[in-house]
C-alpha cells in the first residue's frame, strides 16, 4: 500500500499552533490597545487587489516582489496585498471630500510577498498599519510615532531596547544634490541608501561609484550612509552633518520639539542614510530598529504627502508606518519577554475547570459548565477517562485554571466542591451560587 503524501506548510509561511497564536494575539493586543488609546480607529481591506494599485507608482519592477495572479477567463490582473499603504489610499480617495480630516486609522492585517524568506522576512505576516490623513504638521508625525512607542512599551520594550530614528527624505536629497548626484541619479541613490545595512562594503561601493560621483564625493556618501547624529545635538549637529542650509530641515526641527514635549526624545536619534525604498514617501522618515542593530526594522515609515491624490483623491497630506510581527517577535523572545514559560501565561486562562468524580454525575457537571459559559465565564472540563481527582486537579493547575469545581456526590443536594487554585483553599458552595462566586 503506497504511504500518504506528506504536507509541509509553504516555505515562508507559519502554522500558529495555540502557544504560537498566543504570542500573536499577545502583540496584536498591544498593537490594537495603543492605536485605539490614540485615538486611531479600525479599518480593513481586501487581501488582494486590482495589480496596477501597486504599479501606479512603484512601476512594473515590483511585480516580481508580488504573489500575482489573473483569474482563469478573466482579463483583470490582481495582486495579494504587500503592504496596507495603497489600500488606505485607495479607501481615502473614495471618500473623497467626505473624509474628515484628521482621519486616523489603524490595521492589523495579513500581507504577502514573493521573496526569498530569510530571518526576520517571511512570504507571509502581519503587519500593523497607523495612519494619519490631514494637513501636514509635525504633531502628526509626531502622533503616529507616539503610538509606536506606546505599544513597545506594553510589549516590555524600553528606550534603551529600540531606538526610533529620524530622517528627512528632502534633506538628505539636498546633501546628496550638493554631492553632484543628479535628479535622474536620485531614485537609485535613495534606493542604495536603503540598502546600506543589506549589502557588503564593496558592494556598495561599486554601486555608489555607479552614481558618477568623482572620488571625493563616493567617499562623501559612504559617510552619509552611516551618519548618526544622538537627539542631544539639536538640528544644529544635523546641519553639520548633512552640510545643508538650516531651512531643510525646519520639519525634523519642528518634529523633536514636539516629541521632547511629549517626553518620547530618549527614544529617538537622527539617523541621515534612512530614506525608506518605497517612492512616496515625501518628508520626514523613520525607521524603528533593535538597539544592538542586530535585526532588521522593527517598523518604518514617515510622511507620503501626495499619494491619496495619486489615486483620484483630493490633494491630502499623510503619514504612517508599518510594524510586522516577525522581526518584532525574535526581539522579544531575544529579550526573554516571550520565552517558553512566558508564551505559555499567555494562553487563556479558564476561570473554572470542571472535575467530575463520578460518571453518574457528568449531567449536573454539563450544566454548571454550561451556565457559566453562558454567565461570560470561561469555563473547562477534562476530556480524560481518569476520575482521579488529583491527577484531574493537576490538570487545572497546568491550564491555570482560577478555581477548579469537583462535582461530587453532595451536588444530587445542590452543593459543589470549589477550589481556589492560588491559594488552595477548598468549601462546599451551592451550585446556584457558584457563577457569582467565580465572577467575583
């Protein structure tokens, strides 16, 4: 007899198996807790889309970056989401001048991309979308950044885990402008600065000569590439280091004043060789990295003034980012704030676990089990054989369980055995009292 197939899930993907989808649903929690404490409301959009929602600006280079597909008969070409920000702007733009601004927003959707998996970088995840729709200011910026932070920290992550840098996509094309990269240079410039911690020194190199930058000038951008500049000094160090007028970097100026208002400034640096790949972006950028560089980024994002309008929408200023679950994830465990013990507190944790001591008794267990559910309670039972009280006991234990309820032979007279699993203590209850005695 010839063996069953073997079936694997598809290389870049997960099974979320219950300890893995605690974890999951322990970071969406975070993520969903701070967007809606800041005031961002719930969105969601289809998982695929018609394919030019991602070519009407990126061009047809990043179709290979995609899982596309056209539909047997059918003559559209659609697309699974790579990421949320066209979605949101194509939503944007059909509400047209109904939409009131400011417009705050939030996702935790899936999304999928046809590349090479490799640590931190699955074909599939979940990303964390945050966005904000009005005119441009640096309170907005500043916003969308503050809820990032917000969710970091009740993920257990501190400023001195994370830091959240700063970038200016003008500013740093004016330095490199003043380098001699030529407009038409500027997009592939942008595109190696984004790649800088991606590629070998020598690469990157060859790739910067590419430019026709004279030597002087490659060594020039090298050094901007990895400029870092500590919050401590001001836009003034950022001038230096950029050799650009003040005036070009009023909008990251203005940016730091309100995060050290909102006291998120030991977050933050500057950070000039981030520009972020994806084309519309327009202004302010950021990119939310492991403090030790160790990982890829946690989160990216910044200012795409102009994109809503791209897609039929009214002229409409907007910023955002995005935060997937797998690199944030091997922070965390790399940190311990998700080791093994850890993932297992956060599965659910019942408020009663049921324990039959006697076959004969199992309706009046069913019963109680089933009017605490219906009570909001989240109520449990063994599936074993066994009526060994303690053994069945330990299971509860092993479930953290809040009480356990034996159900003996004193329940045919209306009374229940009710254990408090923290502290052991042990009385006989009567069943119609013992939905309020759990809640309580």
């Amino acid at each position: 007899m010839a063996s069953s197939p073997k079936f694997q899930a598809p290389k870049g993907t997960r099974d979320f198996f219950p300890p893995e989808m605690a974890v999951r649903r322990h970071i969406e929690a975070a993520w969903r807790s701070a967007s809606i404490d800041c005031g961002f409301d719930e969105i969601e959009g289809p998982t695929f889309e018609h394919l030019e929602l991602y070519t009407v600006k990126s061009g047809q280079g990043i179709v290979n970056e995609l899982f596309s597909f056209r539909r047997a008969g059918g003559e559209n070409d659609y697309a699974l989401r790579p990421e949320f920000t066209p979605t949101l702007a194509r939503m944007a733009a059909a509400k047209g001048a109904s939409l009131a601004l400011p417009t705050k927003w939030f996702a935790i959707p899936v999304h999928f991309r046809a590349e090479r998996p490799q640590r931190g970088r699955l074909r599939e995840f979940v990303q964390w979308n945050v966005d904000l729709i009005g005119p441009p200011s640096a309170e907005s910026d500043a916003e969308v950044i503050g809820c990032a932070i917000l969710a970091l920290e009740r993920l257990g992550l501190g400023a001195d885990a994370v830091r959240v840098k700063l970038s200016h996509r003008g500013a740093v094309a004016a330095a490199l402008r003043a380098l001699g990269v030529p407009d038409a240079s500027m997009a592939g410039a942008f595109e190696l600065l984004d790649r800088r911690d991606k590629l070998p020194p020598d690469e990157f190199g060859q790739r910067a000569a590419g430019l026709g930058l004279p030597p002087a000038a490659l060594d020039r951008f090298n050094e901007l590439a990895r400029t870092r500049v500590p919050l401590s000094a001001g836009i003034d160090g950022v001038v230096a280091a950029l050799g650009v007028p003040a005036s070009d970097v009023a909008e990251l100026a203005t940016l730091v004043s309100v995060l050290e208002a909102m006291d998120l400034a030991a977050w933050c640096e500057f950070d000039l060789g981030i520009v972020r790949g994806l084309a519309y972006y327009t202004g302010v950028v950021f990119e939310i990295h492991e403090a030790s560089g160790a990982e890829r980024a946690i989160a990216g994002g910044g200012r795409y003034d102009g994109l809503i309008e791209l897609f039929g929408g009214p002229s409409l200023g907007a910023v955002g980012f995005g935060m997937g679950d797998v690199v944030l994830g091997l922070v965390l465990a790399d940190r311990g704030l998700l080791a093994p013990e850890r993932a297992a507190e956060l599965l659910p944790r019942p408020d009663c676990f049921f324990i039959s001591a006697d076959p004969a008794l199992d309706p009046i267990m069913h019963r109680l089990r089933s009017t605490l559910r219906r009570a909001g309670l989240h109520a449990r039972h063994s599936a074993k054989a066994s009526r060994n009280v303690g053994k069945l006991l330990g299971d509860a234990a092993k479930c953290r369980a809040r009480f356990a309820c034996i159900v003996g032979a004193e329940a045919t007279g209306g009374q229940v055995a009710l254990k408090d699993m923290a502290t052991g203590e042990q009385r006989m209850v009567a069943v119609a009292e013992l939905a309020s005695l759990v809640a309580r």
